[in-house]
C-alpha cells in the first residue's frame, strides 16, 4: 500500500485565479492557460476528482492529499473530497497575513472540511514565529488538522513557465524560526516537505526539538546539488537516524495532466529504502502508514 501526502489539484478555478495574475489578463483561462503549457483542461472539480481517482487506481496508490495550490480555491478541492471522501485528503493554501485570512481559514476547515493548512512564509512574507502563524495553529488545533510549513527553497514551477515573477525572501522559510510556535502546539502535527528543501541540518535539528514535526520526501530533491556530495541515500538516512519512520511520509509533489501521479518518484525513493536495508515494517509507515495516523478515513 502506498499514500501519497504531497499532491496539487491544478483545477479550473486555480488557472482562473493565474490568468487574472498575468498582464495582460488571459480570459477563458481554465483552458488557455493549459493549452499554453501543453497539458489537459482540468474542467470542473469533480472530474478533477474522478480523474486523479483513475490515476491512483493506476498506479496502486490508496489515498492522496491534494492541496488547493492558490488561495482562493478552498472550494475546488472541498468538491474534490466530498465526491472521493476515502480516496482524497484536502489541504489548502493560506496566507495568514492577508485581510481575508480569517475567514478563508474557517471555511476552509469548517464548510470545505479541509485537513491541512498549508503556509509558505516564504512566497507571503511572514515569520514563522508571528501572531498569525500561531493563530493558525490555534484554529488547525481546534479542528484536529495538520499544518504543512514549506521551509527552504522555493521555486513554483507552473509560475515560472508562464513567465509570473515569484517574489520569495527564503530567509523567512526557516526550519528554526518554526520550533517555537510548534511547542506551544504540540498536538498539532507538521509537515515540513522535502526534508527542508535545502534547510536539512535546520529541518532535523528543529524536528529533534520538536516531536509533532514530520518531513515529506516529495519531489525530485534537486536541491540536494547545494551540498557537494550529498545523496537522497545520505537524506533518508539521515532523516531515519534523527526521527525514525514514524515522522517520514512519502509524497511526489505530483499535479498536473497528463502525465498524473509521478511513479518514477516512488520508484526512486522506493529503491533507495531498498539500499539502505530499511526493514518492512518501517518502509510502511514511511509509504503509507504514518498518512493514515495524521489523516485517518473520513466516512461519507
């Protein structure tokens, strides 16, 4: 069994909010916008779903968490969940320094019934260890969800194809500047991805610090060049030897269509676990056993 705890819902709603970002304005954008970058239309949000359904079932994938990648779309990936409850976890982008932060969180986790807040200070600039951040934490607390913290670098590829600036101050995306606000949390699971994305000694330092801090191994883990010498072998061990396999989950940052769920990440990491002589028990938390602790299935 594999869950996948990094994934985007790319929906119609997501590309409309793009093509209102670009100058000049793309009209018709949920299909213009994806006809420029050579994938699929992702028409409404319930064959989004029953779409990524089909791919999971392709590839021998149980369940999914897919992230509403923008704010503004909470309700795209709400649909998504309510139509596939057993197969898809929703999770959603917040600003948490934005004028509508309140209300976009309370509909998030109240009407869309969202499981994971996702922050990246870095791209929204905020500190980690602010008044907002705790104030999310706060509501993710009362509501029994998770909080997914983007640390390091970040680079968003479907912005960069279209030629959108991303503005980042990635000193905001500190692993440390976390450790605070999770202790005064410490019922509150967090998902830092790609083991820190370039912040490993940060994320495993803060994590050691911390016990309700996880890491997700999605993504390719390009920034691994920044380290002469380093390997995904030396990460994963590295991650094991400081917070065991119980606070590794296994994602793919896939997204779009058509290429859908990116089994060349699985069989990358898959056989990494392999090298590194992780016994069963342990390679299944990390794939999918340490998913359903944080997100145990909702029934309709």
């Amino acid at each position: 069994m594999v869950n996948d705890v990094h994934c985007h819902f790319f929906s119609a709603r997501f590309f409309e909010i793009l093509g209102g970002q670009l100058s000049p304005a793309v009209d018709a954008a949920a299909t213009a916008l994806p006809e420029r970058l050579g994938w699929d239309a992702p028409g409404p949000p319930e064959v989004l779903a029953d779409r990524w359904v089909q791919t999971l079932d392709d590839h021998d994938v149980g369940r999914a968490a897919v992230m509403a990648s923008l704010p503004g779309d909470e309700a795209s990936v709400g649909t998504a969940v309510r139509r596939h409850p057993e197969r898809l976890v929703g999770m959603t982008m917040l600003n948490p320094v934005a004028p509508d932060a309140d209300a976009r969180l309370r509909t998030a986790l109240e009407d869309e019934r969202l499981r994971c807040v996702c922050l990246f200070p870095a791209l929204h600039g905020y500190a980690l260890d602010g008044e907002e951040v705790d104030e999310v934490f706060s509501a993710a607390a009362a509501a029994g969800a998770v909080v997914f913290v983007h640390c390091g670098v970040l680079t968003v590829g479907v912005r960069k194809k279209l030629g959108l600036q991303t503005p980042v101050d990635v000193r905001l995306g500190d692993p440390l500047a976390l450790t605070r606000t999770a202790a005064r949390h410490p019922d509150v699971p967090i998902i830092i991805p790609h083991f820190g994305a370039g912040q490993l000694r940060a994320t495993l330092m803060a994590a050691d610090l911390c016990g309700n801090i996880h890491v997700d191994t999605s993504s390719s883990n390009g920034w691994i060049r920044y380290t002469p010498g380093l390997t995904l072998e030396a990460v994963f061990g590295a991650a094991l030897e400081t917070l065991g396999p119980e606070r590794i989950l296994f994602g793919t940052d896939s997204s779009f269509f058509p290429r859908g769920w990116q089994q060349p990440v699985h069989e990358g990491q898959q056989a990494v676990l392999d090298a590194l002589g992780v016994d069963p028990s342990a390679q299944a938390a990390i794939m999918s056993e340490n998913f359903e602790r944080l997100f145990p299935t909702r029934r309709p």
